[in-house]
C-alpha cells in the first residue's frame, strides 16, 4: 500500500512495536528529498501521527 504512494528508494526500515500493534518505520529517498512514516504491518497502510506511540 504504502509503496503505491509514494515514489523513492527506501534507504532505512526499522520495525518497531506500538501500542497499536507492529508498524514500520521507513525513510525514503527521491530527488535527494528524505521523506518518512509509519507502515502498519498488516495492513500497509501509512499510520497517521497521532498513533506513533511506541512501548
């Protein structure tokens, strides 16, 4: 899912443990431009800010 949205070359992947569940952090590259968020595990979906909190 998250790889649909958003164009780059993923340059860090770190798997962390929320207090929603397992997500991804990723950082992206494009054009020189370092871009992040979270990935839900299961779902791919990109997590909204406000759900980054990690145990």
């Amino acid at each position: 899912m998250a790889k649909k949205n958003y164009v780059g070359q993923a340059v860090k992947v770190d798997k962390l443990t929320l207090e929603t569940g397992v997500a991804y952090r990723i950082r992206l590259v494009n054009n020189g431009h370092v871009k992040g968020g979270l990935v839900d595990a299961t779902s791919g979906k990109l997590l909204p800010r406000k759900t980054w909190s990690i145990k």
